[in-house]
C-alpha cells in the first residue's frame, strides 16, 4: 500500500484577493489567495494537501470562499447546500462549460465525456451510459471474474513484501480490457498498454511544453497515439462482431435519433474511462485494504458477513465510507456561463466554480462525527450513490461498473479462499494524491 489515489487536475497559476465584492444582488463570498500570481493554485494541486487546503479554507472562510486558480477568478464550495444548489443549475444548458486546459483537451481527445458541454455532452453521456446500466454489467461480472482470480493468484505468489496498490492498479486495467474486449491480453500487450498509458497519464501533470520533443508533454501525446492505433485495430476487429463485450456495447449503443458514436467518440471515451476508472477503482480498494490492515475486528466482522451470505449490503456500506473518507478525485471543475445563485452568493459568469468534494464529505451539516469511520454509516444508501461519484449532469456514468468492480475483488479477499495479509512497518501511510 505504498501509494494512493490519483488526480485530475494538474499545473497552472494565478491570483487575486477578494473582498466580498459586490455581484448582482449578492455579494462574492469571502477569501484570500496565498500568492499574488500563482493564487491558491499550487496548494489546491498540492498532491499532498488536496483535501486539507480545503478543510483549512473552510474553517477559515466558512463552506465557501473566493480564490483564484489556472489564471482565474474561482469560488470554491465544499458545503452540501451549495452543492446541491450548484449541481441543480448544471442541468441549464447554458450554465456551465466543462474546463480543462487546451493540453488537457488534447491528451483525452475533443470528443471525451470530461470536455465536452451542453447538448453534446448531454447525447455523448446518453450512449454511454446506456453500455454501462446495472443489466449490462452484470453481463460484464464473469469478465471482472477472470481478472480477480488472476490478482488472486498473483498474491498469493509472493514471498514477501510487495506494493498492493501496484497490483491493484495492473489488476484494475486488466478488468477494463476484460470487460472491453472481453478476453486478456498477452503479457507483452499488457506491458505496452500499461507503459503508454503511465506516459499518457504523467503528461496529464505535465506543463504543455508539446514543441520539445523529449518533454513530458509531447511524449504523453506520442504514447496517447500508440494507444489510439491498438484502440482503432480493436474497434476494427469488435465491429465485425458485436457480442456483450463493453466494447460492442458502445459501438452498437444508439441514441433518440438513431445516431450511434463514431470510432473516434469511442476512442476518445475508452480513454476516458481509464483516466476516470482504473487508478480510482486501484485507490478505493488501497484504501479499504489498509484500513482493514488497521482494524482487526472490522476485517474479522466483514469475513463473517461474506461467510454468511451477506457480502453485498456489508460491502456497499463499507465501500460508501471508504470513499466519504478517502474520496480518489477530491475536487472537480467548471467554467461558469452565467450568473449562478447560490443563495446568499452569485457567482458570476467567467469564474471557475470548483467543487471541493474532499471537504463536502466531511461537512459536519450532513455527517454526524465526520471525523470518525463509521463503516455502516449508509445503511440506507447504495454505493452507486456516493458523493464521491459527483452528481448532476455530470455523475459519473462508470459508477456502475466501478461499484461492481470494487465489491467483486474485495469480497474475493475475504471470502475464505482468499488471503491475509500485513502492512510492512515503517512505511509513510500518509494519503497522497499522484498520477
């Protein structure tokens, strides 16, 4: 368990210092930037401050407050009112544009989920969605299947101390092309896929330095185009025989006008969902497998619900508060179209809105004691359903496929074929956002 969760949003500057200035009816919440031209971009990409520059914000300036961040103004929320209210306006065509910077645009591909907006965005969503409802993953579970008994196996191989959020993250890609492809790959295959994508995701960090041919930048768009060919070969091979692979599905999924996504829409959402998938699935189950490492009663207590038939209802609960607790995306963005009333603040059109969903899921309003681990806290809740998934509009459309995932290898771990295991001591635990 060396390493954690992995992040979304990645260099850039700015700054400014607000007042509560004045904006229609209503006046600019309260905030000040740590620095004059970088602003409070460096601490809110801090891999390692992500969920405390929020908490420290909001006890300072209450559930929301005024920054800036990637060169513009910015208001950041972190209370579940506002959220609410924020993800309620996402439904005006108009409001919001999704906000990535142009590099960013470049490496996920213009037809991605993540960047585009409005009615676009709205027609993608649908499609994809409609490959990944509950009925279409349980077509997917003997897929998942085969990669869980291959982690299985590989764990049991090892003699000593290893990285489990290493093997995680291999076993979380090893799902997504079972589940695409229906079928592994050969080692070989696997190993350039995984090089790539590694490539692809640091230059998602990276500043977009693409006229230097040795930056991380444009290696990340050279390894992006080496994907692409092994994506295209598969679309082209999946087309001539459509099946109940996740691939079939979105090749044949169809919308209200009869238009379907094109190769391109799909390649550039199969990479999507691995830089929304596969590292976050890798980091929730880290995160479960080491607070079981810390709480031996709980581990005890979660082996005989399994034992007794009671795997899926224990482990949603369970999974819910792992991911309340250690949400792997802690912040998300949007670009404000217009003026956006959030009761007693307007933000107006042209800030970047940034939802702080690290501190949301600790607000005391919403949380009886935030602060503690409360494993049955949603009882009454699906997985599907945490905040960690986003909400909106915008709620992630994988979520389905990522709840199945993540339950299906962690009730394999503590079914009684499965394993025990312990933490190496001296090991820093401390949680860290990296790619």
């Amino acid at each position: 368990l060396a390493c954690w969760a992995w992040w979304t949003w990645t260099w850039s500057f700015c700054g400014i210092r607000h007042r509560g200035a004045a904006c229609g009816n209503h006046a600019l919440p309260p905030g000040k930037a740590k620095l004059p031209i970088f602003g409070d971009t460096l601490e809110i990409l801090n891999p390692k401050k992500m969920v405390t520059y929020q908490t420290e914000r909001r006890q300072r300036w209450g559930s929301l407050w005024s920054t800036s961040v990637l060169f513009k103004k910015a208001v950041v929320i972190t209370g579940q009112r506002e959220m609410n209210l924020a993800r309620k306006h996402e439904s005006r065509p108009r409001a919001f544009e999704a906000f990535f910077p142009p590099h960013h645009q470049r490496l996920f591909g213009k037809m991605s989920l993540l960047v585009q907006s409005g009615a676009a965005h709205a027609r993608l969503r649908r499609l994809i969605q409609s490959a990944m409802t509950p009925k279409k993953v349980e077509k997917y579970q003997a897929f998942i299947d085969l990669a869980v008994r291959d982690f299985l196996s590989s764990c049991r191989s090892e003699l000593g101390h290893f990285s489990m959020t290493k093997k995680l993250q291999e076993t979380t890609l090893r799902i997504v092309v079972q589940v695409l492809l229906g079928e592994d790959l050969a080692e070989d295959e696997l190993d350039y896929l995984r090089t790539n994508l590694r490539i692809w995701g640091i230059g998602l960090l990276s500043a977009p330095l693409n006229f230097i041919p040795w930056s991380a930048a444009a290696r990340a768009m050279r390894a992006r185009g080496n994907v692409q060919k092994v994506l295209e070969k598969w679309i082209s091979e999946r087309s001539e025989k459509l099946d109940d692979t996740l691939l079939s599905q979105l090749l044949s999924a169809t919308d209200e006008d009869g238009s379907k996504l094109s190769s391109q829409e799909v390649i550039d959402n199969v990479f999507t969902l691995v830089f929304a998938g596969i590292d976050t699935t890798a980091s929730t189950l880290s995160s479960a497998l080491l607070k079981l490492s810390q709480s031996e009663d709980l581990l005890q207590l979660l082996r005989e619900k399994i034992a007794d038939g009671e795997a899926q209802r224990s482990l949603e609960m369970f999974l819910t508060e792992i991911l309340r607790t250690n949400p792997p995306a802690p912040f998300s963005m949007r670009l404000v179209r217009e003026p956006l009333d959030l009761g007693n603040v307007t933000v107006p059109s042209g800030y970047l809105l940034v939802y702080g969903l690290g501190a949301s899921l600790s607000d005391a309003s919403c949380y009886e004691n935030p602060e503690e681990f409360q494993w049955e806290r949603f009882g009454n809740q699906s997985l599907t359903d945490s905040g960690a998934f986003g909400g909106g509009p915008r709620l992630c459309p994988g979520r389905f496929l990522a709840s199945e995932a993540a339950q299906r290898l962690l009730a394999a771990v503590l079914a009684k074929d499965g394993f025990s295991w312990k933490l190496k001591q001296g090991q820093d635990l401390r949680q860290q956002y990296i790619p």
